[in-house]
C-alpha cells in the first residue's frame, strides 16, 4: 500500500475529474497542493454532479477528509461560494472532513483585479505579454507569497497584526496600481473583505503538516491532487505561458509539508491527444478541421473560464518530458475514443529547431515558438472504442496506438480510460496497491 501523487502530464484538462474520484474512494484523505480556483472539475456520483474548483474531490465523499496544503492560494470568498453551493446539494462541508493549511496564502480582491488588468491590456502593461489566466487572481497571490507581503489564513486570527500586514500589502499595490493608472484600494475595503470572512474560514485552519505526519505515521492512505498540468508549471513549463506554481509532482511534498519518501505512485493523466487553453506555444496544434473534430468530439470547453480548447495530435515528446521531470510511475490514458474513426493518427516524435533534429522541447521562448513537430503516422481505427471495459473490446489499431504511447514517452499505461463513465476503464495496475 503506497500513497499516490496525481498530476497532469500535458497542459491541464487531461480528464483528472473521473479518476480522481476513483482514486478519492480509495484513500481517507485527499490533499490539494498547489493551484487555487484556476482549476475546475465535475464529479458525478450516484447520479449527481458535483462541480468543485478549490476543494478537493474526496470533500464529496463522507468519511473522507479534505485538505488545502500550504501550496495553494485561498481565495476565502470563493471558498466560501463553494461551500455554499455543496450544501445547496446536501453535502456539509465542516472542519470535520475539511482542513486548510493555517500558513496557505490568501487571494484577496486586489489580486483578481490586477489580473484582469494585465490581461485586458493585451500585454501592454505586462510587457508585451498576454497570457490568457483563468482571471482568478492566482498569479498575483503567488507573487505577494513570494514578495513576503503575503495575508495569510492564520492572520485573520490575529486582528492586530493584520491590519499592519494590509498596510504592508496597500504599500506595494498602490504604487502599481497608481503606475497602471488605477484607483487606489483603501485600507479599510481590504480589512472588510477579510473580516467579512474570517469566521467562516478560521474553523477550518490546522498544522496540515503535523496532522498529515500522525495520519501517515497511523497507515491512512493518501491521495494527492495536482492541478492544471507539469506543462504550465513555473519552472518546468512553457514559461512565461504557465500558471504561477510547480504543478509537477514533487510540489506534493513541498505543498503539503511532506517529506518526498510520503508521495510514493505518480500517476500522470494522459489525454490520447493534445489540448491548451491560453496563449504559448503548442507544436501539435491542429487548426484544420482535425483540430475542430477533436474540439467537438472531446467537448473541449474549459470548465472554469468556458473557453475554447486548442487541439492537437499527442506529444510523446512533450509527455516524455513530463514523465522524467514528475517521476511518472504510470499513466492514466484518457479520451482514446475521441479519436475512433480517424482514417490516420499522427503522433510528435521529436522537433527539428532551425534544421536540427531535437528530442525535447528547449527551454527558450524564442525557440520553442520555432520548433516544428516530427511525426509518425498510424493507422485510426472504425470501431468504437466507447466503454471498452478489456483490451480484447479494443480494435487491433487502437491497441497499437496505445503500445506506441507507452513506448516513446517510457511508461506504461496503469488505467486507460474508454468513457466518461466510471466502470468504462481498463485497470492494468492499481496505484494504491503497487
Ligand atoms: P492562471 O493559472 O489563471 O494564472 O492561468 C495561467 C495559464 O494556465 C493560462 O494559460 C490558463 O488557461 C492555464 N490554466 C490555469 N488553470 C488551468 C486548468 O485547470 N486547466 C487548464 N489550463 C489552466
């Protein structure tokens, strides 16, 4: 029996949704480690869907405890609307199944408007770069986290200290907003804000780290749920288009407080082919009516914001990447069936960058918005692949399709997923069992 880290292993929206919550019913407790609201999810259990973006999966669960690490950034009145909106559906959120790391940061009002601000100058004030964030105020918090001027959810406690944290705070804001060209925030609005919900957040605050080391000491399973994708992390990602965070597995230790030797199986979702939301770059991006079936057939519409999904054949190259820099055990397949009735199926083996052949996707900006994708081509498959529950329900092309995955990014496949339905996956290894 082992924990299990679960991340994704291109640019977000790999389909964590339904494994997680396979995974959610397995494990006592399911910790969050980084990312705030940006990210965004349906469960659907018994019937019902459940749309969560900060809390994590297992709050749906009874018997299960929920954890914010200290990795993710708290915006306390959205938390505050999701709580709300579970209880609309019968499920009772309290400090019983839910616990926030008493030193995660806060995402406060002043950071959701200086990201719109960013992105609504198409770049002009972000130095010629426009992003395309979720709006939510994500990078900005982290930025204050980093800075050292962050609020933090045990400051609420403390009214005293507070209010010279918000001065601290107002001190740099004010000086950017008044560079911006916008009106100053008072004192007085931010103190409200934070007021206004520190009753509601304070029941929830613990030493996540303490709590987690008794818990694993006692045998309690773990379950650790990423965000977003390892292609949007900070440092690993196609930066400067990447969210605020490491979303790469080995933040799971840092996010929550836990040594490495607790993470034990990574599992990387894995999408059959590619998708991005937001600007960057993306070699296998299709434009052509490819790029628009897959659109259609994947229902890529991003659950948070409702944008449009670009689409692209996979990137083994890309995942290969990804499975080196998250430590991937094994990957969970997911969306195969969007690619039922494709006469041919490419997939990215490497790039050539200004005539050279590369293996990996380099790091400069400049150059990974000139690669150019090498392909190989397979042949697609008639059949339906929808709700195929064995391999022997797969066609013979499709299960060659997955052979090839497995062997350019150098993992194997341990779930592969044939529908949005819960039963409708092959299990090749258990991640909590292995
Ligand atoms: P931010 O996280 O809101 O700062 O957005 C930064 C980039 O990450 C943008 O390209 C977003 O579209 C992308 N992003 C953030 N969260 C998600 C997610 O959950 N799925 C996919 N893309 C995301």
């Amino acid at each position: 029996m082992t924990n299990v880290v679960v991340i994704g292993s291109q640019w977000g929206d790999e389909g964590k949704g339904k494994i997680v919550d396979w995974l959610s019913e397995r494990a006592d407790i399911v910790v969050r480690f980084q990312g705030g609201h940006n990210a965004g999810h349906t469960l659907v259990i018994d019937g019902t869907s459940y749309k969560l973006s900060l809390l994590p999966s297992g709050v749906v669960r009874p018997g299960k405890m929920a954890v914010i690490g200290n990795g993710v950034v708290v915006d306390p009145h959205a938390l505050c609307a999701e709580i709300d909106r579970l209880a609309a559906q019968g499920v009772t959120v309290t400090p019983e199944n839910l616990r926030i790391a008493d030193n995660a940061t806060l995402i406060l009002s002043l950071h959701r408007e200086l990201d719109g601000i960013r992105e609504d100058a198409a770049g002009k004030s972000n130095g010629g770069v426009k992003i395309g964030t979720t709006r939510r105020g994500i990078g900005p918090a982290y930025e204050d986290k980093v800075g050292r001027r962050a609020i933090r959810v045990m400051d609420l406690a403390d009214l005293e200290t507070l209010s010279a944290k918000v001065d601290r705070l107002l001190t740099h804001h004010n000086a950017l907003r008044r560079g911006l060209g916008e009106a100053e925030v008072s004192h007085e609005t931010i103190m409200q804000e934070l007021t206004s919900v520190s009753d509601r957040v304070l029941p929830f605050r613990d030493t996540v780290w303490l709590m987690l080391d008794k818990e694993r000491r006692r045998g309690a399973r773990i379950l650790f749920e990423g965000a977003q994708g390892s292609l949007l992390d900070i440092d690993h990602g196609t930066y400067p288009f990447v969210t605020s965070s490491n979303t790469v597995a080995g933040q799971a230790a840092a996010g929550s407080g836990m040594g490495p030797g607790a993470l034990g199986y990574v599992l990387g979702i894995t999408k059959a082919y590619t998708t991005r939301v937001g600007e960057g770059p993306f070699p296998t991006e299709l434009t052509d009516e490819i790029g628009q079936f897959l659109g259609e057939r994947g229902r890529e519409f991003g659950t948070v914001t409702g944008r449009k999904r670009r689409c692209g054949w996979f990137d083994a190259a890309l995942v290969r990447q990804s499975v080196a820099t998250n430590g991937i055990t094994g990957i969970a397949l997911t969306k195969l069936d969007v690619l039922d009735g494709l006469d041919e199926l490419k997939i990215c083996v490497g790039y050539t960058l200004d005539g050279e052949e590369i293996d990996h996707l380099p790091a400069s900006q400049g150059q990974q918005a000139r690669v150019v994708a090498k392909y190989i081509t397979l042949e697609g498959w008639k059949e339906s692949t929808v709700g195929a529950r064995k391999w022997a329900d797969l066609p013979a092309q499709a299960i060659k399709y997955v052979r090839q995955v497995e062997e350019l990014i150098g993992a194997p496949v341990a779930l592969l997923s044939t529908s949005p339905e819960r039963d409708d996956t092959i299990l090749v290894t258990d991640p909590f069992e292995d």
